[in-house]
C-alpha cells in the first residue's frame, strides 16, 4: 500500500519507495537520452528507407529539438500549478505513444510530426524529471542524487550509438522506436511511487504561451539560417529577441512568470545559468569539433573515431557520482570553476598540441574534458535547484533544461560558422580552441558566485 500524498516541504520519501522512485526516474531519462542518440545515429538509413534527401531528414532530429524548446518553460510552469507528478507522467504517456506512431511512419513527414510530438513530451520529461528527484530524495542526498542523474545521462548517450547499431543490425529503423513503447509503459505503470503534490493556483497566461513558442521557433529558425542566410537568419533571431522582451512585458506583475525573473534575483541562481549555457557551449563545439579532428586530422576510419571519442563519456560516468559527494562537502563554486578549467585544458591540449603516438594527447586531453565536465555539471545543476524553494522546482528544471539546450545550439551555430570561414584542415582545431574558450568563461563566471553559495 503506497503511503499517502505527501507535502511538498516534506525531505523526501521513505525508503524503499524512495529507491522505487529513484528507479522510475532514471528509466525515464535513460529513454529519453537514448532516443535522442538513437535517432542521430539512424539518419542515413531513415533517408534511404523513406527516399529523403539527407538535409530534409535532419528535420527528424531537428523537430525534435524545437519541440522540446518550446516544452520547456512551459511544462515547468504547469507542473507547479497541476503537480510535478501529474506532468511527469504525462510527458511518459504521449512521449510513448508519439514513439509508436513514429514505428509506423510511412513517410518524412509523418515521422517529422510524431518526432515534434514526442519532443513536446520529452520536453516534459526533461523539465520536471529533477523536480520530481529532488521531491524523492532528503536534501542532505540531493548532490549524490544529480551525480547519479549526470552519470546515467553520459552511460546513455556513450551507448546510444552502440544500440541503434545493434538494433539496426537486425531489424529496420521503426523499432528503434518501437523499443520506447514497453519502456514507457513500464514507467507510467509505476507512476504511482513519485511524489504527489497538489501544486500551487494561478493563472497561466495564454499570450505568455504564444510568445515564447513564437521565440523559440523564430530562434530556432534563424539559428539554422543564420551561416548560409546571415540577414535572413540575424533578422529571425533578432525577432526572437524581440519576442523575449513582449514575454518578460507581458509578464512583469506575475509572482511566477514563465521566464523565472524571480528566480534570476537571486546571484547564485543567475550565476549558475550563464556559467551552464557557457560549458555547453563548449561541450557541444568540443563534441562536434573531436570527430572532424580524428578523420580529418589522424585520417582514422569512423569505426575507430568512435571508440577514440569513449573516454569522454566514460570520464564523466566516473567524476559524476564522485562530484555530487564532493558538492556536499566543498563549496561548489570552487568545483565548478575547477571542473570548467579542466574542461577547457583538455580542449586546448587536443587543439593546440601534437596528436603524439597513437593519438596519446587526445586520449588525454577527451579524459580530462570528460573529468572537468562532470566534476563542473554535478555542482552546477545542485546550486541552480537549491536556488530555488521547492514551490519553483518545475521553474528551476526548466530553466537547467533551458540552458543546456541554448548553449548546445549557440555551439553547433558557432561550428557551422568555423566549417564556413575556416578550412576543414583548420576548423576542428580553431573549434577546440574556441570551445576552451567557452569553457574558461564558464570557469569564471562561477568563481564569481563563491560569496552566493547555498547551503545544502
């Protein structure tokens, strides 16, 4: 018999349902990473399949990654109002059931549309799975908690590509997204284990809604547009900017807003999301540059790159757990910088240093990126939760899910631009400079929040 709704003030579950929870949690995130990296890796045999051209199937990645943009701040929002748990498992239901529809699509673009429905439920996912991590585990765990959070998001996106290969090897491309099906169904059967919460009345603005889905999608756009189209793309993007001033104007007398203006009071808080777009920035210039620099540079085979790039996510899967230990013990303002200094030491060694024998630098200089990445994530993501009362959980995890994805997409636009300006010879190089860059900044930036730190 599954104990009574609790308060949302209260620390956590007991145990064992807490284990129980824990559990549903990170299957959920396990689906949802491994879907993304899945999907990434099955293009070339989805163009073939469906006769698409390959710049047409990007659009099944990319619809996705416009959904769950627009699902962000907005699923964050009505998961304070209506429950953490209610959304959460809401987001599972139609990210199932948009993952059989894209099985049994029979063209690009019925794939592309089931891709942007499932995005809009992994946005959900995404926003209010923390949330519903921090509800379940006392606060005195909640650092070991986002460690374990971080690890399984690395072991799922380093096995991504392994399992689409395996699944693709004996079977076609609808079961990568048949596979979702019985996962999901899995978790909303075990829904009831997660805290319940009766959420928090007010109203949410619909013209709120509007602009930030018109931002987003305008932000989007030009981003795609903005290295071959640079007018057109700067004139999107800069429409988008001007949609973000209308949301923040139509929002300025709400005591909850969808942007968390209220949260960006507090330094900490503020500190702890620019330091994040800043090191995902870098990650994503890094991760996108590291390839380019294998078969480019050391001339390896796509087979071999790929085992190259493992000591990337395997160091973070190792560091993670270890640095949410270490967030309840060390100021995490002195963790973050240090993890985005080795972050950026590791990229600048691969761009700036010979290969050595065998590629021994890189090996190095990917471990110790991986090192500094999750040694900087852990803490990072604890100080931007514990910035927030619980009563704005949902905004706080939105606003992380946010900041991910804005520096990941400032990342890739800065990639696009280098391979535009700059020779293939050069450009993985230039890129990891760049990427070191971003991560020193964030480096910086959290130095700056050492006198805001949080007790935990």
């Amino acid at each position: 018999m599954l104990q009574p709704a609790l308060d949302i003030h209260a620390d956590g579950l007991p145990a064992p349902r807490r284990y129980l929870a824990i559990a549903v949690l990170l299957l959920t995130l396990v689906l949802v990473v491994l879907d993304s990296a899945i999907a990434n890796v099955a293009l070339p045999t989805i163009a073939a399949s469906l006769h698409a051209s390959p710049s047409d199937t990007i659009w099944v990645v990319s619809s996705y990654q416009l959904a769950v943009l627009i699902a962000l701040l907005p699923c964050g929002a009505i998961g304070e109002m209506i429950g953490a748990r209610r959304v959460f498992l809401a987001g599972v239901a139609l990210f199932t059931l948009a993952s059989a529809a894209c099985a049994f699509s029979g063209t690009l673009h019925m794939l592309v549309a089931a891709r942007f429905v499932q995005g809009l439920g992994g946005g959900a996912v995404m926003a209010l799975g923390v949330t519903n991590l921090r509800l379940s585990v006392p606060q005195r765990l909640l650092g070991t908690i986002i460690g374990i959070n971080a690890m399984t998001i690395a072991i799922s996106s380093a096995a991504g590509p392994g399992i689409a290969g395996a699944i693709l090897a004996i079977a076609p491309w609808p079961w990568l997204f048949a596979v979702n099906v019985p996962l999901g169904i899995i978790v909303l059967a075990s829904g009831p284990v997660l805290v319940r919460t009766a959420g928090v009345a007010r109203r949410l603005d619909g013209r709120a809604m509007a602009a930030n889905t018109l931002m987003f999608v305008l932000f989007f756009l030009g981003t795609e547009r903005v290295v071959q189209s640079p007018v057109t793309g700067g004139l999107l993007i800069a429409v988008s900017v001007a949609c973000f001033f209308i949301l923040l104007r139509i929002e300025r007398r709400s005591a909850a807003p969808l942007v968390p203006t209220d949260l960006f009071a507090a330094a900490a808080f503020r500190f702890s999301v620019i330091a994040s777009i800043c090191c995902f920035t870098g990650q994503m210039l890094g991760l996108l540059a590291l390839p380019f620099y294998l078969q480019h540079r050391l001339g390896m085979m796509a087979t071999q790159a790929g085992l190259y790039m493992m000591p990337w996510p395997a160091a973070v899967a190792v560091i993670a757990p270890i640095s949410g230990w270490l967030a309840n013990r060390v100021k995490t303002a002195w963790l973050c910088a240090t993890g985005g200094a080795l972050l950026a030491i590791g990229l600048a060694s691969i761009g700036l240093l010979p290969a050595g024998p065998h590629g021994a630098v890189f090996i190095m200089g990917t471990l110790v990126a991986g090192l500094g990445f999750g040694l900087f994530q852990t803490p990072n993501n604890r100080v931007l939760l514990l910035s927030a009362p619980k009563t704005r959980s949902g905004a706080a995890g939105a606003m992380q899910g946010t900041a991910r994805l804005a520096g990941q997409t400032l990342g890739a636009i800065a990639m696009a631009a280098i391979f535009e300006v700059i020779p293939l010879a050069s450009a993985p190089e230039v890129a990891l400079v760049l990427a070191a860059i971003f991560a020193s900044l964030a480096a910086i930036v959290s130095l700056a929040r050492v006198h805001h730190e949080v007790a935990g």
